[in-house]
C-alpha cells in the first residue's frame, strides 16, 4: 500500500496553526515583548521635541524587533529541540524548509504586530503621526531589521546547543545591543567618536537607522541605503552561518 505525501501547503497549514496556538499559550511572553517597547516609548516622551518623532519611534522598534529576534525566536528553537519536537516532525514526510518556515512566519507576524502596536501608542501617547508613506517603509524596514534579529538568533541557536546556554547567551547579547545602541547616540561625546561609530554599523545602529529614515523618505539618503546593504549583510552571513552550524537534535 502506498503511503500518500500530503501537499506543501496542507503541510505548512497544519504547522502555522501549530505553532500559532502555541504561541497564542505562552501569550504572557508576547505581552512582555510588546510591552518593553511601549515603555521605552513612554519614557522617552520627553525626546520628542529635541530629537524627533522618528527617533523616538525607531529606538522603540528595534527594542522590540531585538527581544523578538534574540529572545523569542532563538530560545523557542532551543526549548523545542531539546524536547525532541523537530526530530519528531523529521520523521514525518514533509520538508525540512516547512518546519523553520513555519517558525519564522510566526515571527514575521509578531514584527508587524510590534511595528503596529508602537506605531498606535506613539500617535496616542506621544502625538506622532506619519505620512501614509513613511507608514509603509517602516513596516517594509521593520521587516528587514526584524529579519536580521531572527538570523542573528538562528546563529545563536544554532552554534549552542544546551538550552539553557542559548537562553543565557541570547540575554547577554540581548543587554549589549539594547544598552550600547540607546546610549551610543545620545552620549557621542562621552563614548567617543570610534565608539559611536562602531554603534551606529552595529546591527542594532543599522536597524535604527534605516526604520528612521522610513519615517522620513525625503530624508533617506545614501547613509541609510549604507544601513540598508549592511544589515543585509548581516542577515545573509548570520543566516548562512545559522544553517550551516544548526542540528535538528542535542546529541
């Protein structure tokens, strides 16, 4: 008798509502993550007027994109590895691709709804509004940074094995990125030119720069298309290094 293999899409339909429900199930750890950018929003209300709405709003998303990247993306594959979940789904006759593809549009869904979420609070709390423009290129360099933060994710969990390591490790990063970026550009003079400099090409600088130039099309200019190509770069090397490094099993 043969055994009949079900079509991508049945497959990857049956995998999104998966992984959809269990992401609807820890919930708690999506609030979390929509919350620590409303807060950053809140509490830099006061730099509206001296360094822009699209500062403001830009810091906030890559807080955002970065926990989602860093923290949810890399920490999930790590815990569902080491319960054996993807060797399992292996056995199953379905393509590899579908299983961390289902993943990753879960965490492209969590982008936009982070980009969204921000994007009310700001115009509620803090009185900024864009033009119907600028709202698309954000959402469109929301999706490019957010991509970044999954591959550099997907190279944590892939180099790192034990779970808890991963989960350590992610936080870690997590702390430099976060830390490095909100102050680098506000203490320039403090941290010194080179500093800065190394800051604003860092992954967390890039992203920044091009989600602020989306806010403004009439200001990008060829620094963000810079930002642009660079993050790019670090999508495909983190990516390519994430692939070839990561096993569907801790033995």
């Amino acid at each position: 008798m043969e055994t009949s293999i079900p079509k991508i899409s049945t497959v990857l339909k049956t995998l999104l509502r998966a992984d959809f429900t269990t992401q609807w199930r820890n919930r708690r750890a999506v609030v979390l993550t929509l919350i620590v950018p409303v807060v950053i929003l809140a509490l830099w209300k006061v730099f509206v007027e001296k360094m822009g709405g699209p500062f403001v709003l830009s810091n906030s998303i890559t807080i955002g994109l970065v926990a989602t990247g860093l923290m949810g993306y890399s920490n999930s594959i790590a815990r569902d590895r080491d319960k054996g979940i993807f060797q399992r789904l292996r056995v199953a006759p379905l393509p590899s691709w579908t299983i961390m593809g289902s993943r990753i549009i879960v965490q492209i869904v969590m982008i936009l709804l982070i980009t969204t979420f921000v994007f009310i609070i700001g115009k509620q709390y803090d009185g900024i509004t864009l033009t119907p423009l600028a709202y698309v290129l954000t959402y469109f360099t929301a999706l490019v940074g957010g991509v970044v933060y999954l591959s550099i994710g997907q190279m944590i969990v892939g180099r790192i094995q034990n779970p808890e390591t991963v989960n350590s490790a992610s936080r870690f990063i997590y702390f430099i990125f976060i830390m490095s970026g909100m102050l680098g550009e506000m203490y320039i003079n403090e941290v010194g030119k080179t500093i800065h400099d190394i800051i604003v090409w860092s992954p967390y600088g890039t992203v920044k720069t091009i989600l602020a130039a989306g806010m403004e099309p009439a200001k990008w200019n060829n620094n963000a298309s810079m930002a642009l190509l660079a993050t790019l770069g670090y999508t495909v090397v983190c990516t390519t290094l994430g692939i070839k490094w990561f096993k569907w099993n801790t033995k």
